[in-house]
C-alpha cells in the first residue's frame, strides 16, 4: 500500500509487475508516503487471519495473529511476500514491489476451501537449471506446511512451472523438469509430516509463464514457481 498522495499511478503492463488478486477501491482514504494499509476479507466482508510478510524485516518476516486491518510502514523498492493463513480458506500468497502498486490498500481475499481452487505460490522459487528450492523459500515453504497442518483433510495437487522462455529444450523436457520441481516441494513437506498420499506432483513445463519475455532476474524467477489445487477436502 503505497502512499500515493493524491497521485494514482497508472496500471504497469502485465511483465512489469506480479500476478496478484486484489479488490481495488478508488475511494480509499489516501495514506502517507511509505504507508500501506492491508486489510483482510473473506465472502465480502471484513474477516482476519494471521499474516506473514516477507520482505517487511531485512532479515526476518513481519507476522501478526489473526489480523483484520493495519497500516504498515514498507520498503517500497524490495520485494515482498505476503501470505494468509487461516483454517477453511485458501492459501493465499502474492507477491508484489510495493512502488508497482496501483494504490496503497493490500486486501487479503480469503476463498472457502473447495475442490478445484488454485492459486500460485509465488514466494517459492527455484534455482536456475536444477531441482532445488532456492533457499530463500523456505519460509514460504513452512507457511504452506502449517495451512496443510491447520487443514487435515486437505489433498492437493503441486504443479510445477519452469521459465522456458527461450524455448531452447523441447516441451517434453520442461514438463519433466517442471514435474521434478513439484517432487522437490513434496518430498519436502513429507519430510515434515505431511502424509504423501495428500500430495501430488503434475508438471505444466513452460506452457504457463507469468513473463513470457522475461527481462529483469525476478521475472525469470518468478516464471520459476509453483501451484497448488485443492483436489480432495
């Protein structure tokens, strides 16, 4: 939520900023410079749930319990994480650079868990040309294992995505590299308690890139995610 003023920056085209569900109102009350209010919905009204930002600390995350409405003071020029976290709804991740926004309200939209509902996990990456998490996904790693703890019964399926861009490899092989990514977070949350048969591993190779001509770093690395579906309640 950045601080707008009264200026309202225009809409950035789709390869300049991060895929992110939010309910823009243009009658917000407008904050000061650096301030973003986030706040938390769900069916349409006003709800709470515990939230994580990444990004909002230089070395630790901001994390607040059971969060309905606040005003955040964050580093414009950094990348951030946002995750919500609440028992019976989706998992909610986006990803966003706090100057790219269009105006200084972040919603959390919470979703009642259904089967079919998606959503991208942006904060978990991978390392360029190999099967291993960057080790800066981790902790977006942990807040999917504690949503699939606070929601037992849930099954899902990790989709696994390469960047691909250059279309270099056939698509064969980056569906078999985008699958073995998706083996790489499941082996991980099985290490950590989660019981294999609620995970299933799918690969869309390159098929379904947020960047088709990736420019900056964080453009192929965001290319380079996962997803998750719920398949089973």
């Amino acid at each position: 939520m950045f601080v707008l003023s009264l200026i309202t920056f225009a809409a950035m085209p789709a390869q300049a900023q991060f895929y992110a569900e939010r309910a823009i109102d243009p009658n917000e009350t407008v904050l000061e410079y650096g301030s973003y209010r986030v706040s938390v919905t769900a069916d349409g009204h006003d709800d709470a749930c515990n939230v994580v930002l990444f990004g909002y600390h230089s070395r630790r995350p901001g994390r607040w319990t059971q969060l309905s409405d606040t005003v955040l003071r964050i580093v414009p020029h950094r990348r951030h994480t946002l995750i919500g976290n609440k028992p019976g709804y989706m998992f909610h991740a986006e990803s966003f650079f706090p100057d790219l926004l269009r105006t200084p309200n972040i919603r959390i939209n919470l979703r009642p868990l259904d089967v079919g509902q998606r959503t991208d996990i942006l904060g978990i990456h991978f390392i360029g040309n190999q099967d291993r998490m960057h080790p800066k996904s981790l902790g977006v790693a942990e807040e999917l294992l504690q949503w699939l703890n606070a929601n037992p019964t849930v099954a899902i399926d990790v989709i696994g995505h390469v960047n691909g861009a250059d279309g270099r490899k056939s698509r064969a092989f980056y569906r078999t590299a985008s699958t073995r990514r998706a083996k790489v977070l499941i082996d991980w949350l099985v290490q950590h308690g989660i019981s294999a048969d609620r995970l299933n591993a799918k690969g869309k190779g390159a098929e379904a890139l947020l960047f088709p001509d990736p420019i900056y770093a964080w453009q192929h690395e965001a290319n380079r995610r996962v997803e998750i579906e719920v398949v089973r309640l």
